[in-house]
C-alpha cells in the first residue's frame, strides 16, 4: 500500500516538471506540498535563447552590467532590473523613446546648466504660449534664423549688419524702406531727399541737392555760392511751390500762408486783424484840382464826383490803410462812404497840416460793394488821398 502512495507521489512530481521546467513541487516538513520557481540566471553580452518568465540576465556589455529579468506577459521582453539609470549612469539610447506626459508636466529645478546637442534638428513646439526668459543676456546663433510672425520690440533695437527687404535685397546708398500693405521694400527715395548728419552740416543727396545748416539754410547747389538768407532756395527749374487750398483753412498765428485754388491769391494770416489778408495790396484814391474844395465828394481818375460812382469791389476786402495830402497847413476830415451812404466807414483827420496817413485801418467791405471819398471841411486846398485795400478770405 505504501508502494502504490510513493509512485502516485512521484508521477505527480515528474508530470508537474513536464507542464512547467521552472516549477516543482516540494513536500515540506508538515507534509505540505508547495511550489517553488527554479529560475536560470545567465551572464553574458547577449541575451540566451528560450528564456522563460522570471529568468535573470547580467548584460556584461561595458561600460556597466545591466540586470535584466524576463517577463513573458503580455509581450515577451527583458526588462532592466537595476538602480542605472539617466540619473546616476551615462549611456545610448538604442532605439527611439516617447515620453507621454499625459497633460501632466515636466519640471527641472536646480540645474546648474541644461544642453542639448543633436547634428541633425532639435525642435521646441507649443501650441499655446512659449516663453524664454533670461534677465542678462539671451543669444540665437545660426548662419539663419527666421521669424515667422508678428514681432513686438518693447526696447531699443541695435542692426549692426545690412537690412535685407522681402526680396533679400540689403539696398543702396540713399534708398528708403516702403511698404505695400504687404511686404517692404528698398526703393528709390522720389518724394523726399535723403538727410544725413554731417557735423554741424546737414546734407540732402538727392539729385545734387545740399542743405546746410549754419545759421542760414539753402537748398540747392551752392558750390562757390554765399548761403545769404535764412533760407536760401537756388534752382533753375521751379524753386518753390505752395499747393493751392480747395477750402479756406482755419488760421492761428500770424504769418501762416496758403494758396487759394479758386482765385490763384496768395494770402497770409494777419495775426493783428485776426484774418486771411492776400499778400498783394491794391491802392485807389480821389483828388480835386481846386484850392477851394469843400464839402463835397472828390473826384476819381474820370473826374466825376465819386457819389457819381466808386470803386467797385471784385471781392470780398478790408481797408487796411488811409491817407491824405493838400499844398498847406489845413484843418479838415476825409470820410470814406459806401453805396451812395452818408455814414463814413473810415475817416482820417487832418489839424492844421498838410497831410496825414493811418496804417491800422481794419475796415471789411464786401464784394459788390463800392467806395467813395468825401472832403468835410472847406477851402482845401487841392486835396488828393489814397486807401489801401486787402483781399479777404
């Protein structure tokens, strides 16, 4: 009877090593059976053939051994059982890797300095915001380097080599970057000259042209020519150009001048009338040829009494000026009428003299309105007088 237990025992142990050569079954003091691994434990530069789950091999390929253990499920692969790793040991990647961060991040704190090397391309992609900072210096190096979006400089901008435009042209002597909405450019500088500081000097080189600065500005060429005004214009062709004014602009200091384009006039802002006056002024007068004058209208160049006419406006005017003149000492008042009136809208004085003028005058009248000049006073003395008129705008 305890034949037949010992050879039951014994088919059990041998049929177990058949289903599994790295499992056996052993009855311990207690006679409880158990099951114990028999792994194979391997050291070589190559991995052995037919492993099976859980055996171990040293990899003896230099610089260090590598333990590796076998795991069979779900995908045979050896598997590095080891504290080596990119922390503690150098080494090469023998094939490529992928970390999946899993929207999870990666950081690294304390490195005294970080590099990466690689002779083919390295690339840093994000698809929201990237940002390098450094609170001294920052470098790009590379034979190129592009820039492809908008690009924003918060401080100063130094070029020490050429600007090249959209068609990787770095320009001319005297060429100006324009735009078309699109790309830019270097073009020819046609509208303006090109200023350049020469010592207390400044110089335009377009087309010959030279403007200096001392004291006096010209324009123009002045070569073995005195620059004799402040601004000093020297051409054979059109030396200066106001562009005409479609509409009146509003004036603010005197001096101010523009060109009205409906009558060809160039006008100035007088800054004591407060008013657009034109440059040119037009004189008329009156006189009588009769040492007896008094109380009367003088005549025009016609000899008819100025009640009989006047001085016609062809546009708007202001009377800027007044004067008179007899052949002795006289005391008598010249009134300058409007439209057969009998109002005086300007008058001038004369006390016991031979003349006298007023240069304040500002005095409107409007077009189509007619002037005429009146001798208040008797026994004048053959009495001539001059207004002085301004075109208004």
């Amino acid at each position: 009877m305890i034949n037949y237990k010992l050879l039951f025992v014994f088919s059990l142990f041998f049929i177990s090593l058949k289903i599994n050569a790295q499992q056996f079954k052993v009855v311990d003091n207690k006679g409880t059976i158990n099951t114990v691994n028999n792994n194979t434990v391997t050291s070589a530069t190559t991995a052995p053939l037919n492993p099976l789950e859980g055996d171990i091999w040293i990899d003896t390929n230099s610089p260090n051994d590598v333990i590796n253990i076998y795991d069979a499920l779900p995908t045979p692969v050896w598997k590095q059982f080891s504290n080596q790793n990119i922390y503690t040991e150098n080494g090469t990647i023998t094939t490529d890797r992928d970390v999946n961060g899993n929207g999870k991040s990666l950081r690294f704190y304390g490195l005294g300095s970080f590099h990466i090397y690689d002779v083919f391309d390295v690339q840093l992609n994000s698809t929201a915001y990237f940002q390098i900072n450094s609170p001294i210096s920052l470098a790009l190096t590379s034979a190129n380097i592009s820039l492809r979006g908008n690009i924003t400089a918060d401080n100063d901008f130094y070029l020490k080599g050429a600007f090249k435009d959209a068609t990787n042209n770095t320009g001319t002597t005297g060429q100006v970057l324009s735009s078309t909405g699109a790309v830019t450019n270097w073009v020819d500088n046609t509208a303006v000259s090109t200023w350049l500081a020469l010592d207390d000097n400044l110089t335009a080189d377009k087309n010959d042209t030279e403007i200096y600065k001392n004291d006096n500005v010209g324009i123009g060429d002045f070569s073995g020519t005195t620059i004799d005004a402040k601004l000093h214009v020297k051409s054979t062709d059109v030396p200066f150009k106001i562009q005409p004014n479609t509409t009146t602009p509003t004036g603010t200091s005197g001096g101010q001048m523009f060109v009205d384009s409906t009558n060809g006039i160039l006008y100035i802002y007088d800054g004591t009338r407060a008013k657009w006056l034109s440059v040119d002024r037009t004189m008329v007068g009156w006189g009588v040829n009769n040492a007896n004058t008094g109380n009367e209208y003088l005549r025009q160049f016609n000899g008819a009494q100025s009640n009989r006419n006047g001085w016609r406006m062809i546009r708007n005017a202001t009377i800027t000026a007044i004067s008179a003149q007899t052949d002795i000492n006289q005391t008598w008042t010249l009134e300058i009428r409007k439209n057969d009136g009998t109002t005086a809208i300007a008058s001038l004085t004369i006390t016991n003299q031979q003349g006298n003028h007023n240069n304040t005058l500002n005095i409107d009248v409007n077009e189509g309105d007619f002037i005429q000049a009146y001798c208040n006073g008797t026994n004048v003395s053959h009495p001539e007088t001059l207004i002085e008129i301004a075109w208004r705008k």
